[in-house]
C-alpha cells in the first residue's frame, strides 16, 4: 500500500513537470502584450486632435498629455480650447468640488456635520482620509469643506453629502446626495454626466465630461470663500473639543504658493486620482479682468501641473474682452433724447432702456467687435413678473458662442419690447408676432393664443411730429368753436346777437359819457386855477 502511494506521488510529480514545461515553452512562443507605460499613453494623447484648431481664424491651442482637456472663459463659458470635451471620464476626487458647491449654496458654515458609520467605514483605508474620527463624531461645516479641498477626505465628502441630503428633506445616504448632485449638474447644462458618489472613488456610473466639469467649475471659482479654501495649501484645527494641539493638513496640489508649479494667477485648484481615471485636475485662474477656468483629465504626474499652466497662459495671451454696451450700435436706442435729458419733464434722467453694463465677449486678439455676429432672443415676461429682462443679444465668432447681452427695461414696471435691428433709432413694442422665451425660436400654441399683443412701433421723430400735428388742430378747433358762438344764423342766434350788440353799445356809451365827464371837470378845474392866479395879481 505504501509503494503504490509512493508510485502515485512520483507520477503526480512527473506530470507536473511536464505540463510545467509546456506552459514555459508556450509562452516563450507567443507574444507579450503588456500595459502601456503611462509616459506612452501621455505621448500619444498628444497626437489626439484639438477640436478648437480647426475653427476658422482661432488661435491654435497647445498639444497636451491630456486625453481630454477644456478652457472655458468662466462667465460667457466662451471655450477657447477643446480637447474631447465631450468624452465620458471619471472625475476622481475633482468631483469633490461639486460636493462643497452644493454644500456651500444650502448650508451655514457653523452647521454641525455627524459622521455616519457609512460614510467612514464605506471609504478605503489606504486612500486619502482624514482619519480619527468615527460614528458619532461632529466636524462644523467649514472644517468639513477645509478638509475636503485641501486634504481630499473621503469619509469627510460622504458626510458632507449625506448632511446636505438630510437638511434637503431627502434620506441621510450617498444615494439621495447622488440624486441632488444629478439634478443640480442638469439645472447647470452638463450634458453627459452621473454621479453615484460625494467623493470621486472610482464606479463605473460615476462619470462626467472635460465640458460638464468646466460648467461645475465655472459656478465653483466664482464663490470667494470655495476659491479661499481650495488655494489653500494647509490648514489646522482642534480635531477633538479635547485635543491639546491642532490637527494639520496639507494639499498635494502642485499649483499652489510655494510649491514647484505655483500659479501666481490661481483662484483655486483641486486635484484627482485613481487608476482608472489617471491625473484629474480641475483649476481657476484671473488675470487682467479675465477668468478662466481649466479641466485635464486622464494625464500622468506631473504633467497635469504644466498642461495646466500652457493652457491658462495660452488662453490670457490670445484672447481679450470687449464690453458689448461700449461697442454694440446695432440694437441700440439712440433717439431717447426726449425721456432722457438733464432736466427730464417725467422727474427721472434714467433711460428707460439699457444694456448690461457688466457684460462682454471673448473673442480672439486678432478680431473686432464688429466681427461678431448676433442674434436677438426675445424674453416672456410673464414667465417671470419680476424680470426686467426685454430681450438678449446672442453673440458668436466663427460659430463659437462668445457672449450674451440682456437688453433691461430700467423702470419699476417692464413692459414687453422688440427690437428690430433695421429699425435705427426705434423701439418697438411686443407684438401679436408670438414672443419668443430666452433660448427658444417658437413658442407652443397655448402661449401664442395667450400672449397676443398689438404692434405699435414708436418712432421719436414721428412722435414730435404727431404731437405737432394734433396741437394744430386742437387749436383750429378752438377757433372754429369760437366763431361758432359768435355767429350764429338762426332765429335766436340773431337776437342774441342785437342783445350782445346792444348791451355792447350801451357799454360804450357810458364809458363815453364818464371820458366826457372827466374831461369837463379837469377843464373846469383849470378855469377855476386860471381866475384864481388873476385875482392874485390885482
């Protein structure tokens, strides 16, 4: 029994050997097809097209790393540089400054933030955390969001998320913060983007655009305090009511003060990482009056940094703004000289139309004003009772949308106008022409037969000449009527003429006999005068 177990391990060994032998041989015959290098991915993302570079007169952009990658002019979301900014891409922990957005436009910074065992224990260890917190634990809402941005937490993103989510009437959970998340994404135009998640850890459902992110940047670096938080490169608070010393934190964000890549221009960055996604960078800048937003995802460290900075610095070279109240001519009323002077009759000199004032196009250095082409949107004004919006001016250069301008009624009620471009110098009112809602070329049939309105067209030089006219003839009536009670030719008409004329002559007549009268004392006085200097004398 012994030697027939001894033979049967030695069998088992030979076979072994053998097969061992031809999976070594094996593949030694076939090819290895491994991993990229990253180094290789980025050079050949380089070699992906630019979809800017081909409109027509625009500033060829840089070759970047970056599978996709986006600048966007951050108040007109002009897009002066497109790379695949339209591809689905996971965000990583960039996704975190969507977080602390909604977090920021629903919460108090001294609200009280409790963690969830969930949201601490649903994170990896080994990722970025703040750790020694657990269930139960309290952090208020403006170290949460320190934490978040320039540590990159994740359990403190969960809790962030679900607290949000409660304080919003919905269930304390990642799943009802992702619901939010979708819904505000959707109210600010992103077009191809899903979150499941408040912190950016990887899921296959969890993903965005180079485009829907620069819209989320776009809101997030236009708030001072996010802007504050996410340039800062360390911060430190008591972690516990008890703890003696300050817990520290620090950001890994190359483009901050005193880091190998600072940006002296930097409104706020925040980073992103995980092996699916690869670099994410999300970052703000302002040079000049000019705010710019920039998006990198799927690059290799650390050239997010660099391909960061190319793009912020070909975006502030190339491109200017021109204040469309300083350039436009086209839709402007220049004949309001009549409601608008020094001395205004109505007590008021302000116009009764105006543009924004604020706002502008962004268009490449080498282009005009007058090189933009526009289109006007008409504004329903019973959408909204309070908007003093008539119309808005669409801009765009070489098909690009650079700009919009909102044409304002400035009084305290807004009536409806249109504008008509080949109408210099005249307003013209809404009209039974259908009015259009903002971004929209028709409306349905129950606005058009509820929003029926006459056309009037108001033009200041008829309306002085009407006004003219109609005095004229106010006063040819005026004499008409007084010949008319003056001469009449009827029965009646003509003894009250003889008793007007007598009555006319017994007037004349007194007043005749009082001069006659007057007349015979003074000459009577001066005869009397006259005799009395005579007597003197003798």
């Amino acid at each position: 029994m012994n030697l027939s177990k001894l033979f049967q391990n030695k069998l088992l060994l030979a076979l072994s050997i053998s097969l061992l032998s031809v999976s070594v041989s094996l593949s030694n015959s076939l090819p290895c097809y491994a991993e990229p290098e990253p180094n290789e991915v980025m050079e050949t993302n380089k070699l992906l097209p630019i979809q800017s570079n081909d409109i027509e007169n625009w500033p060829q952009g840089p070759a970047i790393g970056a599978k996709s990658a986006i600048l966007m002019e951050m108040n007109t979301h002009t897009i002066l540089y497109a790379k695949n900014i339209h591809e689905k891409m996971y965000p990583a922990s960039t996704t975190k400054i969507f977080t602390c957005l909604i977090a920021m436009q629903n919460c108090s910074l001294d609200e009280d933030i409790t963690f969830s065992r969930r949201a601490i224990y649903d994170v990896p260890t080994d990722g970025s955390k703040l750790g020694r917190v657990d269930e139960g634990d309290t952090l208020n809402m403006e170290q949460a969001l320190y934490s978040v941005l320039v540590k990159s937490a994740n359990e403190v993103a969960s809790a962030v998320g679900e607290h949000v989510a409660e304080k919003l009437g919905k269930e304390k959970s990642p799943e009802a913060f992702a619901e939010i998340m979708n819904e505000k994404a959707k109210s600010l135009g992103c077009l191809n983007s899903h979150f499941v998640n408040a912190n950016g850890l990887f899921d296959e459902n969890h993903y965005t655009t180079a485009y829907d992110l620069g819209l989320i940047g776009c809101e997030f670096f236009n708030n001072e305090l996010l802007c504050k938080m996410s340039s800062t490169s360390s911060y430190h608070f008591k972690l516990m009511p008890d703890d003696e010393e300050d817990t520290w934190i620090s950001s890994k964000n190359q483009l901050h003060k005193g880091k190998p890549y600072q940006y002296e221009y930097l409104l706020g960055s925040k980073t992103g990482f995980v092996s699916q996604s690869r670099q994410t960078l999300v970052s703000g800048a302002e040079k000049n009056g000019m705010k710019l937003v920039c998006v990198i995802l799927s690059d290799e460290t650390p050239y997010q940094f660099e391909d960061t900075i190319t793009l912020f610095q070909y975006g502030f070279e190339n491109f200017k703004k021109l204040t469309i109240s300083e350039y436009e001519t086209k839709y402007k009323v220049n004949n309001m000289d009549l409601f608008s002077t020094e001395n205004d009759l109505f007590g008021d000199s302000t116009p009764l139309i105006a543009m924004d004032e604020d706002k502008y196009i962004v268009v490449p250095n080498t282009a005009e004003f007058t090189d933009a082409r526009s289109t006007l949107t008409y504004h329903n004004d019973k959408e909204d009772d309070t908007s003093n919006i008539i119309a808005t001016i669409h801009y765009t250069y070489s098909d690009v949308p650079v700009g919009d301008c909102d044409i304002i009624f400035t009084k305290s009620e807004t009536p409806a106008f249109n504008f008509a471009p080949e109408m210099q110098g005249a307003i013209m009112l809404d009209s039974e022409n259908k009015p259009e809602k903002s971004g929209d070329t028709a409306t349905d049939d129950s606005a058009e037969t509820n929003n029926k309105q006459k056309v009037i067209f108001i033009n200041v030089k008829t309306l002085v000449i009407g006004i003219l006219v109609l005095a004229g003839i106010a006063v040819l009536i005026t004499a008409a009527l007084s010949i008319i009670n003056s001469y009449s030719f009827t029965p009646r008409g003509q003894s009250n003429r003889r008793r007007r004329q007598r009555k006319h002559e017994s007037r004349v007549a007194k007043r005749n006999a009082r001069w006659q009268a007057r007349r015979t004392a003074r000459a009577a006085r001066r005869e009397m005068h006259k005799n009395n200097r005579s007597w003197k004398r003798l």
